[in-house]
C-alpha cells in the first residue's frame, strides 16, 4: 500500500535554472566553496568539506563531491524543498531526474555565443569515433556520474546524520537486500562479497575496458605535436604510467636524468614515487629546457612544466588537455590524456619479462586486480591474430600449435565471457 507521497512525482516539464555555484577560493583551508543564487555560502556543504579535508582528502576530492552537491541542491531549490527536509521521494526522483536531464553546456571563453569551430573529428553510424572507435560522449549523464552522486550524496547525510545536524533518515538508503549500517559491516573474512549493490538507487555501471592507442596511431599523434615541451610530455605520461596530473605537478628537482628517473606525488596516497622513464623523454625535455632558458625561473622548486606564451604561467590541466585535443583535431580521433596511461601499462603488461607485480607499483594501484584488466588482449589484437590463423589455414592446411599464438583471454574476448 503507498500515499500520496510515494506517487512519483512529474519530472518530464521540471526545469532546474543553473543557480549556485561551485568556487575555488585559493585558501589552502577552504579550496571550494559551494555558494547559492544569492552568492551565501552553502553552511551543510562548507561543513562537509571541513570533514573531508580533516580526513586527508585533497582539495580535488572536495572539487568532485561539490559538483554532485551541487546538482543536488540546484535539484532542491527547483523544487522548492530544504536540503534537511529531503525524503526517500526526493532522492529518487534526483536519480530518475539525472538518468535523463541534458547536462548543462559549458561555454568556452573565446565562444561565448557557442560557435567554436568544428574539430573535424568523424563518427561512424553506431555513434563512435572513426578513427580510435571510441564512443561519443552524448548529452546526458553518464551511468558512472549518476553513480558517483549517490554514493557523495549517502555520504554527506550520513555525515549530518551523525553530528544531528541533518534528517533523522538518510535520503539515500542502502539496498533493500542489506540493512542499514556500513556496508558489509558484519561479512566473514572468509567467505567471498556477495554481488550486490551498496545503494538503493545506485545505477548499475558497466566496467570499461581500457583503451590502449596502437603503436601506427601513436606515432601519428606523437607528429602532430608541434614543440619540444609537448613531445616531451607525451613521452613521459606513456612511458611512465603517471597520471596527467601527477606529472604536471612536477617540480625541476623531481627530474633525475642520469638514474632516468622522475618523481610524482601519487594522486590517492600523495607520497613521493620515482617513476622510470624512456631515455628519448629527457631528449626532449632537454630541448624543451633549453628553449625556454633565461625566460622562466630555474629553481630547484619551480614548476617544471611552463606555458609557451607570455606571460609565461605554470602549465595546467587544462591547458596540457587542450593541447593534446589539438593533436586529435588533426587525426580526427578522440584519444584522451588518461588513454597514454592506458597505453603504457598495456605495453608494460604485455611484455614477458615484466613482472605484473613490478607494473602494478609503477602505476600505483592498490589492487593486483586492476592491473591484471591490462593482461586482456586489445580487441584490433585480437582481430589481427585470428585474421593471421585464418591465412595460415588456408595456405599450409595445418593450425599453428595453440601455445604460441593463443592464450585463454584472446578466446574469452572472442566468444565471451561464459565460453572457455
């Protein structure tokens, strides 16, 4: 039996006007700061980001929770419901509501009318790109951002829930499967997780494979950059597995070429790592050094990345990402700077004489498990060696013997999951 309350409530004419604001705020105390229409600070939100970062986490931590705030009270205010005053009802109608809300365009500073130019990349008919056969990033919200709100969301009035603060219930509950508490509070260490998911209205994500750029298609990207301090970025992000971030965040004494080495600050556990990389790397951070000698400062703490342009700034995320789209404009692909991590471990794993334990402290996962997705065979792998076995067939009669061209994840990928 249901109320009234329990009627789902009509989304399909609700508009949500774009009000608050995410900002950055410069202090090394309050990062980001989520603010309303009227420009006041959003009190539960600056609450929940003092907790975070007396946790430990970095102030980009706290820049992804308040996008999904931020969607989040932009929701309440449009509906005209307070924050603690949130139900069941309002939760799931947020899920419904981002499942199928276009996402808010974001105009480039150079367009503000929207009429940046093409970038000539080509998609085929199914919706992906031509050239790397990525799919297209569509207009709605991917099933990992709904995901991602409500697990910040369940976390944030679980917060305020156990400082009083906030509704007696949490919004967000748990599945109806478990009850309410931690997730797997009370699981026996020896017997496996059970394959459930952790929130009622947390949407189930598909576990992507990753994309690692062939070596024909690399070599054509790497000759479309045009300076020594872009090919040696490149250089660096494939050969040594660092995040784009990591190695932005580089310093001039971080850069050991006589041991190969260069040192980042690890995204999740922000320790010191030295990372190898390939000796053409420092070839073209030389030249790059060289190139800007006398124009930027040399000290030993200084950024080690700089912009090309006066006024001569640190490189940032944002500046790196627009270079390399630049590349991928000339190809028409969509490659991404995450994919030249991809890459690099795929080559890594790939390689016999590479330890997986050696790959997995080189790109800094915490589980063996996620290094091992790079043992998986690239599907255009794939394709070319069974494409090659079809020849051999043809030409001698006889199939080559299964240990040399073969192994057990090539057939899996071919014949799916259930096939042996």
């Amino acid at each position: 039996m249901t109320d009234d309350g329990d009627v789902p409530r009509e989304l399909s004419g609700l508009v949500v006007p774009l009000l608050g604001s995410l900002e950055a705020t410069g202090d090394l105390f309050e990062p980001y700061r989520l603010v309303d229409g009227d420009g006041s600070v959003v009190v539960p939100v600056a609450a929940f980001f003092a907790e975070l970062a007396a946790c430990g986490r970095p102030a980009t931590t706290q820049r992804s929770y308040g996008m999904d705030l931020l969607r989040w009270f932009r929701f309440l205010w449009a509906l005209g419901v307070g924050w603690d005053q949130a139900t069941r009802i309002e939760a799931r109608d947020f899920c419904r509501w981002l499942q199928v809300a276009v996402k808010p365009h974001r105009r480039h500073w150079r367009h503000p009318d929207g009429d940046a130019p093409q970038s000539g990349v080509q998609w085929t008919a199914s919706g992906s790109n031509a050239v790397t056969g990525k799919a297209v990033r569509g207009d709605r919200y991917e099933a990992a951002t709904v995901a991602h709100c409500e697990s910040v969301l369940r976390g944030f009035y679980d917060f305020h829930l156990e400082a009083c603060t906030g509704p007696m219930v949490n919004p967000f509950p748990l599945s109806r499967q478990r009850r309410a508490g931690r997730t797997h509070a009370h699981h026996n260490p020896m017997d496996p997780f059970p394959g459930q998911r952790s929130g009622r209205y947390r949407p189930k994500v598909v576990t992507r494979a990753p994309r690692c750029i062939p070596d024909a298609r690399f070599d054509e990207l790497f000759a479309q950059l045009g300076s020594h301090r872009d090919r040696a970025l490149v250089a660096f992000w494939v050969s040594t597995g660092a995040r784009a971030s990591e190695l932005l965040g580089a310093t001039v004494a971080d850069v050991d070429p006589g041991q190969q080495l260069i040192t980042v600050i690890r995204k999740g556990t922000r320790v010191l790592q030295p990372l190898p990389a390939a000796p053409d790397a420092f070839v073209w951070l030389r030249l790059y050094q060289a190139q800007l000698a006398g124009l930027v400062p040399a000290g030993r703490d200084e950024p080690l990345w700089w912009t090309l342009r006066r006024p001569f700034r640190a490189l940032r995320y944002d500046a790196a990402r627009a270079m390399f789209t630049r590349a991928n404009a000339a190809l028409g692909s969509n490659w991404s700077l995450h994919d030249l991590r991809h890459t690099a471990a795929y080559r890594m794993a790939r390689d016999p004489q590479m330890p997986l334990t050696d790959v997995q402290w080189v790109m800094g996962h915490a589980h063996l498990s996620t290094t091992q997705r790079y043992l998986n065979p690239v599907t255009e792998d794939v394709i070319a060696g069974l494409l090659a076995f079809h020849a051999r067939q043809r030409d001698g009669g006889q199939a080559a013997p299964p240990a040399m061209e073969y192994r057990a994840e090539s057939l899996q990928i071919l014949f799916g999951e259930d096939e042996s």
